[in-house]
C-alpha cells in the first residue's frame, strides 16, 4: 500500500507533464513483472498481488508518458470550455 501510495505523485505528473518523464523505464519494469507473473508456480494473493500491481503501475505509466494522453484530455476539455 506504500508503494502505492508513493505512485500517486508519478502519476498525476505523467498525466500533467509526460514530456517530463521517460516512458522506456516503465515499459520495461511491466515487460519484467509479466516475466515474474509467467514464473509463478504457487498461485496465491502473496505470490501474484505484487507483480500484478507493479505490471499495471508500469502499464498506465506508460501510457500516460508514450501517448500523453493527459495533454490530449486536458486539451479536450479546454476545447469544450472555450
């Protein structure tokens, strides 16, 4: 949960900022906690929670950094206002 709540701020900045950030570290760190899924063996909440966290972490940064998709909502919405 403390890594999760240390992420918030990552994220709200690729959202705001994604120019700001480089999205090859987090498309790589998703490529490795999928690796790390493959490899389990024990299928518990205490084998996978972790590993799928950190997938869909990395997953969504990703996104919001490659595509910056904040910019283009945040466009959107001022383009509906004005």
């Amino acid at each position: 949960m403390a890594d999760g709540m240390a992420g918030i701020p990552t994220i709200i900045k690729s959202f705001k900022e994604p120019e700001s950030e480089n999205y090859k570290a987090y498309f790589y760190s998703m490529i490795n906690a999928g690796i790390t899924l493959l490899t389990i063996k024990t299928w518990s909440f205490a084998h996978w929670g972790f590993p799928i966290y950190i997938f869909l972490i990395c997953a969504l940064l990703t996104l919001l950094i490659k595509f910056k998709l904040g910019k283009r909502y945040l466009s959107k919405i001022i383009t509906n206002e004005v």
